[in-house]
C-alpha cells in the first residue's frame, strides 16, 4: 500500500478506489498518505477482530478509536476514519448512516423543503432561505417534545417583532412574504387557521422612496485593486469581482457558471439567470483575461462549475460563498463592505450617468420588466433638473 509498509488487512480492497476518490478531490499527496496510513490501521483492526467490511458501522468504528487507546497503540481521531467511512458508504460496501429520532419540527421541515420544490418549483437558494426562517418559527411555538398545533396570532406578531428589528424594511418585507408562505402550508396540513395569514402585518415601504445605492467607480477600483491575484484564490476573487462589476451578475449567477458557458470563440458568456432563464451577454476583455488566467491556475477538474472551493474537498462554490468573496474584499481594501448586489446597483447607475437608456439598461441587467429599470431614472439628475418646473418667482 502507497505510503505505508505495512499490509492494509481487512480494507485491502479499497485501497486504489479510496487514493483515487481522496485525489479527485484535491487532497494533498501527503494528507492521501496519512488517510492510506489510517485505513491500513482499520484493516488490520477488523482482521484481527474477524469484523466485516459490512459490519463497520459507527459503533465498530468508535470500537476501533476506543482500543487503540487502550492498548495505546497512539490516538487516531474520527477525522482520520470518518472519511473512509463516507467513502464506503457512498459506494455501497457499508450500509447508510441510520437516521436520528425525528421530532415534529424535523418532519413538518421536510414535508415544507419537499413542499416548497416540488409543488411551487423554488429554486434550491430560495427553499433554503424559507427552510431557514421555518425552523426558527417553528422551533419557537414547539412544545418539549417538538409537537407543533395551537399557533395563534400572538406567536406571529412576536416572531415578527424579534425578526425585523434587526434587518433594514426590505429584508423585513422578504420575511413577511416566507412567513406567509409557511402559514399557508401549515393551514393546508391543519396545524393553523387559514385566517392566521391575514394577521402577518405588511411592511411599510413606499414605493421609490429611496435612490438605488452602490458603490462608486473609484470604491468599485479600490476593491479590485485589494486582490493579490498571485494565488490561486486570488485569481479566483478578482475573476468572481470583475464579473459582478463589469457584467451586473447576481451572486447565485455567478455561483452557477459552467464552463460550457463560456464561449471563446464568439466572445460571449451565457447567464443561468432568474427562473433558470438562459441568456447571452458579450465576454469584456478584462473579464475573460481573468477568467482565463484562474482556469489555468485552478487547472482541470470534473466538475462542471467554473468557480471551485479552492480547499479540499474541492467542490464547486455556492451565492453564499460568491457574497463572502466580496465581503472580505471590501475588508482587504479597507471600506465598509455593503452587499454584493449593490456592485450591480453600482454598474446600472454608472451605464444612466453616461447616458444610456433605461432600456439598454434592463438589457444589461437582463430585466424582465422596464418597471424594474426604472428606479435608475433618478440616478441621471441632468436630465431630471430638464423635466424639472422653475420654482414660482425664482430668478435665473
């Protein structure tokens, strides 16, 4: 066995599949030795125990840590063991972990999350976020057993109260709009009234009322120019920044681009945008340069995603990460970090300021509706002040 000179036992089978599966997913030559090292030290503990690839379940893997111990035979943590263990099961030669006891908060969360995808057809981001808000709401109108039933207008007005009074009025219209959501599935499984809907109050937002923010060109410069783009997650970062900046993209946009997506040749990049719809926008120089310089740093992979987590297990990265790239950027360069859709904000506002329509605009940002580009109207005060009346009796 690579990396160890003694005979790997009982897993001596799995070897080649297991090195092959700890590569593919970007471990290092050294750490692929050290977890040879401890399945050789599993193998040789179920040879001399007479135990069953079949039978090493979480308990005889517990037995295995706990007797080296004993014989002080040196520690090998659960870290070192539980990813053969995966393994294993992932190709069937151990059965799935059994589930835990599931409590009334867990099944109604599920049957939501299945809800949610299948009924209403949500994108997986969205049914996380309502499964998010969910578990709270529902954790806290529990009884001790996790039993839900009885919920009354009180416990809505209460969780709304802790909820919004720390996030700006329009996160706090997105809560109203899940908490809706989930009242609505729970007056379809009888666990509330349907009038309880109505007792979820609505938000006080006034339509237009505050200009659209983002961060200025010589702000949006200064965080591009914070990236070290000598390091693999550098190059990555700045590649991530240029696309959010230069092209408007939304973070779960970003996170879902494949590389099939990028076509050389024509110069384009096709957008998995909203509802899954599928649209092309000319590739800028500078961004195709970086994207090209972080391919051939990140080098090849199976995966099909373009943006890739560059520690293993290497996997392809998701919205969350894609908003944790520009926080930490805005950190390096010094500024307030704001949320990652302010840079597309940011790009709407600079493309009215140097005289685009509103209709190139929504081009740009890939807008179903005019209505939605209209909020940047505000942004080009030249031309308000030509729509704007003199002021009565006002001297020029």
């Amino acid at each position: 066995m690579s990396g160890t000179r003694r005979k790997p036992g009982a897993m001596a089978p799995f070897v080649d599949g297991y090195r092959e599966r700890l590569l593919e997913r970007g471990y290092s030559p050294a750490t692929v030795i050290r977890s040879l090292i401890a399945l050789g030290h599993v193998g040789r503990w179920m040879e001399q125990n007479e135990i069953g690839v079949d039978s090493l379940d979480d308990g005889a893997v517990r037995a295995f840590v706990t007797s080296r111990v004993r014989t002080r035979a040196g520690r090998l943590p659960l870290a070192s063991v539980n990813p053969l263990i995966a393994y294993l099961r992932a190709e069937g030669f151990v059965a799935p972990e059994p589930p835990g006891a599931m409590t009334g908060v867990d099944e109604l969360i599920a049957s939501y999350r299945s809800w949610l995808s299948l009924e209403r057809g949500l994108a997986p981001e969205t049914v996380r976020c309502n499964i998010g808000l969910a578990r709270r709401f529902l954790t806290g109108v529990s009884d001790e057993q996790g039993s839900v039933g009885g919920i009354a207008g009180d416990d809505v007005t209460a969780f709304l109260l802790a909820e919004c009074e720390r996030v700006t009025p329009a996160s706090a219209g997105v809560t109203v709009y899940r908490l809706r959501s989930l009242l609505r599935y729970l007056s379809v499984c009888d666990l509330a009234e349907p009038g309880l809907v109505d007792a979820v109050p609505a938000v006080a937002r006034w339509r237009d009322a505050h200009l659209p923010t983002g961060p200025p060109a010589v702000e949006i410069d200064r965080l591009l120019g914070s990236v070290q783009r000598s390091s693999l997650v550098g190059e990555r970062d700045y590649a991530i920044l240029l696309l959010l900046a230069r092209l408007g993209l939304r973070a779960i946009e970003v996170a879902r681009l494949r590389l099939d997506d990028l076509d050389w040749r024509a110069g384009e990049i096709t957008i998995d945008g909203k509802g899954h719809q599928r649209e092309r926008l000319p590739l800028p120089e500078d961004v195709g340069e970086a994207l090209v310089a972080y391919l051939q740093k990140r080098g090849a992979s199976k995966a099909g995603r373009v943006f890739l987590t560059p520690r293993a297990p290497i996997r392809p990265i998701e919205a969350p990460g894609v908003r944790t790239v520009v926080r930490r950027a805005y950190r390096r360069a010094g500024l307030r970090p704001v949320p990652a859709h302010q840079l597309r904000h940011a790009l709407a506002s600079s493309l009215v300021r140097e005289g685009a329509s509103l209709i190139a605009v929504g081009q740009v940002l890939r807008h179903r509706h005019l209505e939605s580009t209209r909020i940047y109207a505000k942004v080009d005060l030249e031309r308000l002040r030509l729509a704007a009346r003199p002021w009565p009796e006002a001297t020029r």
